[in-house]
C-alpha cells in the first residue's frame, strides 16, 4: 500500500507567492527523489496565505529518508522564515488512482 499525505503550509500575510515558488522548488526536486511518486502544490482562493501539497510515496520510509536529504533540509530552511504554521491534515493509504502505479 502506498504512503499519502495532504498538508497545507500557511504563509505570512502576503508571502504566498514565495512559499509557492519554494515549494514548486521542492516539487521539482521530487523528481529526482527515489520512492515520490506524486508530488503536488496547490493553493485557492479561499486561502490566500495557503499552500496545500498532496503528495504519495511508495511507503512511509521513503518519505522518511526524503526529509534527510541536502536538498530538502535546504528547501525547508528556505520556507521556515515566512511560515505561519503547518498542518498535516491527512495521512492516508494510497489505494488506486490514476498515474498511481
């Protein structure tokens, strides 16, 4: 069974933009990363400091050791200065799903 998160990070007021550039950083850095299989950064209108992030692994241990890496350790100090709060909202068990091998 697959690993899955939904998380949303909230930004300082008007530091959205930023947080999305990083974090679009860190999407494309999940390319490269064994055992991502989905990576995504969302945000909506009716959060305007929020960025949300869906994200499937091949299991637990693989998100695990992503978290260690340089450029992940890099990436989250980069955010941690214009971060309000963040919140796990959800992990889950990654059934099925299209592009979910």
């Amino acid at each position: 069974m697959k690993y899955g998160l939904y998380g949303k990070l909230v930004a300082a007021e008007g530091k959205r933009t930023q947080l999305a550039e990083i974090m679009t950083n860190v999407a494309s850095f999940m390319n490269e990363v064994e055992g991502c299989e989905l990576y995504i950064v969302n945000q909506t209108d009716e959060e305007p400091d929020a960025i949300c992030v869906f994200e499937v692994w091949k299991d637990a241990e693989a998100h695990q050791s992503s978290l260690s890496l340089e450029t992940t350790r890099n990436l989250i100090a980069q955010a941690k200065p214009i971060l309000e709060d963040v919140q796990r909202i959800h992990t889950l068990e990654t059934v099925a799903g299209k592009g979910i091998n």
